[in-house]
C-alpha cells in the first residue's frame, strides 16, 4: 500500500483548478466535485484514509495507480497524491498546473473587474435617465419645452418658454 502525500497549493478557486486541470490532460468529466470530502481509492480498490473535495479516480489515472485528489482548505486546495503516482504527478507537473491556474485566475478577475465597471456605467446611465426625466417633468409642469443635444457622452438640456 502506497503512502499519499500532500502538497500544499496556493489554488482557492474550484473553478479555474478544474480548468487548469484540463489545460494539463484531466478533462472536467473525470474529475468529481465533492461539496464533502470523500474517501480516495488505492491501486487495489481498498477505501483510504485520505479524503478529497475534488477526486480523479483511478480508472482515469492509470489501472496500477490511486486515485488523485484535492482537499480544500482555507489557504488553498492540498494536492493529495500518492507515492506511486508522483513519477507522473510530480513537482513539474504541480508548477504546470499551478501555471495554468494562474492564467485562469488572472482571467476570472479581469472578467470580474470588467462586469463591476459594466454595472458601474449601467448604473451612471440610469440615473442620467431618471434625472433627465425629472427635468422633463418639471419643465412641463411649468409650461417649458425641453429642447436636448448631445456632445460626446455629454447631454445638454435647455428649457424653453414662449411668450406671446
């Protein structure tokens, strides 16, 4: 029976780990997600000790391995991996995963900072409108033409009162 060790990861995101995971060879539908751990599988089909919140069991690995897995925890998803398989899961393969990691999470927040700026303008455009509305009420409440231009992102209102 192989021993499993654990490699301590900087990696928070469950979503950009498992995109990592298949940038490097582990498509999304052999890796299990897990709101509990659950217990790994050795080589011989015997439950161990070891749990995981993200598991790619071992018909996916190969039939003489363990299974693969990854622990959340606040500092980052622990690598548990056995001694068997770390020939093929090794340290170079740990910084290619931890490298495309990165690239995901790099992604994820420049998407997250560019729908914050969205919401922020959608925002900015709706209290134009509401305040544009405003004028226009009160204008035609006290007898006004609202006449409107544009200038850039910039609206020019002018009220108008004919009197004869």
């Amino acid at each position: 029976m192989s021993a499993y060790i654990t490699h301590l990861t900087p990696m928070l995101e469950q979503d950009c780990l498992l995109a990592a995971l298949a940038d490097v060879g582990i498509s999304r539908q052999k890796v299990e997600v897990h709101a509990q751990p659950v217990a790994l599988v050795g080589y011989e089909g015997q439950q161990r000790q070891q749990s995981a919140h993200l598991v790619i069991r071992r018909q996916h690995i190969g039939s003489a391995s363990n299974d693969l897995g990854f622990l959340f925890s606040p500092t980052g998803y622990k690598a548990i991996i056995s001694d068997d398989d770390e020939r093929r899961f090794d340290a170079a393969w740990l910084s290619r995963l931890t490298d495309r990691y990165e690239v995901h999470a790099q992604a994820k927040l420049q998407r997250l900072a560019e729908e914050e700026r969205r919401k922020a303008e959608e925002a900015r455009l709706r209290l134009i409108e509401a305040q544009k509305s405003a004028v226009y009420e009160k204008a035609k409440k006290l007898g006004y033409l609202v006449k409107e231009s544009r200038q850039g992102d910039a609206v020019r209102l002018v009220l108008v009162k004919r009197s004869y």
